[in-house]
C-alpha cells in the first residue's frame, strides 16, 4: 500500500524528493542508513556486498538499483541506467562542506552575487541554459560574455540544458542535442566544458539519463530539500535545497545538516529573479548566508569539485572508517 501511494506521487509529482521514496520503504530505507556505518554489527562499507540492501521481497539490492526500480515503476521506463558503479569515497568528507549552485543564468546572478562569491573565494557553480523566451533581454540574463567571465573568475559553468526543456519531454536524441547546444557555445566562448548538469524543473525521470554518462558528465543536481549522502546517493541524483524566499531560518538550518559525513547542495535563481520572482532570494538574505558560511569557516565549493572527494573508480581502501561516518547511526 505504502509503495502504491509513493508510485502515484512520483507520477504525479516531479518533484517528489528520494528522500520520501527512501525514508518511507522501511525495507529499503532502514537498509541504505546500514550500508555505511562502520559499526561491529553492519556491513563494511569498502565491501561492495555492503551496499546491498535488502528489498521487500526478499531480494538483495543496491541503492541505485532500488533507484532504478522506482523510476521504472513511476516514469513507465527502463531502470535508471545513471550509475552502475558504486559511489565511493576518495577522502572523507569534511564537516561543512557547501555546494553552491546557480540556475537559470538571471543576470543578477552576474552583477550581485558573482563579487560576493568572489570576495569570500568561494567555490560555485552556475547552470547555464538560454531560458525562453527572453534570454535575449539583458537586463533579465545574462549574456554569455558574462558566462564567460564567470569561467575566467573560476567558477563552474554547468549545463542546465539549451532552453530548459524537462528531461522527460525530451527524446535521447534531444537530450543529446540540448546538452551538445550548451557545450557548443561553451567550447565558443572558450569556456571549459560543462561535466556536471542540473535537471530543469528537478525533473529527472527519464529512460535516457545515462546519456548524461555517456557525454562525461560526473554530477547531476535535483531538488528534494535534504543533505547528500555520497554514501548511498547517486551522484547523478545529487538532492539540494532551495535557498530562495524570505525565511533565512530555513536556509540557515540546512547549511548546519553540513555534517556527518553528509554535504549540503544550495540551489540559488537570480537575487532577484526579475522573470520567476517567486524563485527570488533577497540580496540582503543572500549576503547574509554568504557571511555565515564565510565567518563559520565552511568549504564551500563547486559541484564539480565534489570529484575530489567522490568518485566510483575511488580505490577500496580510501574509504573512510573514521568520523565521517560516524554520524549515519541514528
Ligand atoms: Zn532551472
């Protein structure tokens, strides 16, 4: 019944976070929270038997491979193919540790919260798409000579598709060309190629995610308004927060679940967002969190940096048994 009521959700709701599919199947849930911790009585996470869990019939799976089954279940497709191996660490994963991510290119995103990010040296990542249908309207977005000069700075530019079409709505061979749209006028503007992705509209059901693999890419950014586990996550399911509106309790509160051996994904839009001001988040606001993070001493980096510490080819024995892991036994 439970698994019912959560397939007409993800069916009905692309927005629907993982984490209500993981924290409401106990059989699969309870079971990921085990893969990982280091405790005499669960499995050893440098075992790969140590990321199975066990399924409601008995069955022994991974967590992309429940993954899969969901998205088979929700979105009429074929198993999620993202990931066939397994995330592993390559070091542990810091206490405070931020990911900063911008969407949709506004060109506040430029003239305001660039310099701030800057300032504090601060790691970020920007998803670039050319929004329909007034890109071309400078006073809303960016032009990619400023994309450029985000690159020039440091910062990432991502991909977040030519013009923010959903992944579903898309064929493989459209995805294809949306993603190759984005890394042309990359390769144009000299700007480094895009290796991580954001999902328009944290839309991620689709039966072609794994051309997001077959083109490089390491990350991929949803929604769902909780921490990344890289423990049991998939790294191209990677869950973030948003940090728009005007309750900073919210915000400040996710950048405290930075620990643990969990990371903390912030999702920004413009500050503010002239086209979609219901995605605004106050300048004040966001210097605000810029401070806390820089004066509480976070790392705060860019998507693309999490394959510092992440990745499936991380050797076995670089995974971590010490702190980081502590805090998964709950
Ligand atoms: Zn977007």
């Amino acid at each position: 019944m439970i698994l019912r009521f959560l397939i007409t959700c993800w069916m009905i709701g692309p927005l629907l976070p993982l984490q209500l599919v993981f924290t409401a199947l106990p059989t699969a849930s309870t079971s990921f929270r085990q893969a990982g911790v280091p405790n005499s009585a669960a499995p050893d996470p440098g075992n790969d038997r140590a990321w199975l869990s066990t399924a409601s019939d008995g069955s022994e799976r991974t967590p992309v491979e429940v993954t899969a089954q969901l998205f088979t279940l929700g979105a009429g497709a074929i198993p999620h193919p993202a990931q066939a191996a397994l995330p592993r660490l390559r070091r542990p994963i810091p206490d405070r540790l931020v990911v900063l991510t911008f969407d949709d290119a506004p060109v506040t995103q430029a003239v305001f919260a660039a310099p701030i990010l800057h300032k504090y040296k601060f790691g970020a990542t920007f998803y670039i798409c050319e929004f329909p249908p007034n890109f071309d309207d400078k006073t809303k977005y960016m032009s990619w000579e400023q994309v450029q000069h985000l690159d020039r700075l440091g910062f990432e530019i991502g991909n977040h598709t030519a013009f923010h079409t959903h992944v579903s709505r898309m064929s493989r061979e459209q995805f294809h060309k949306s993603l190759a749209y984005i890394e042309d006028k990359c390769k144009i503007y000299g700007i480094r190629k895009p290796v991580t992705f954001a999902y328009p509209g944290y839309d991620a059901r689709s039966k072609d995610l794994d051309v997001l693999t077959e083109r490089g890419y390491l990350f991929a950014r949803i929604g769902s308004e909780r921490v990344y586990d890289p423990l049991s996550d998939n790294p191209l399911l990677v869950p973030g927060f948003n940090a728009n509106g005007t309750d900073p309790g919210r915000v400040f509160d996710a950048m405290k679940q930075a620990c643990d051996g969990k990371i903390v994904v912030l999702i920004f839009h413009g500050i503010p967002d002239y086209e979609h001001p219901w995605v605004t988040t106050p300048p004040q606001l966001f210097a605000q969190y810029m401070e806390f993070l820089h004066k509480n001493r976070y790392k705060v980096i860019a998507m693309r940096d999490l394959a510092k510490y992440i990745g499936p080819d991380a050797p076995e024995q670089d995974t971590p048994r010490g702190s980081a892991l502590v805090g998964k036994q709950r």
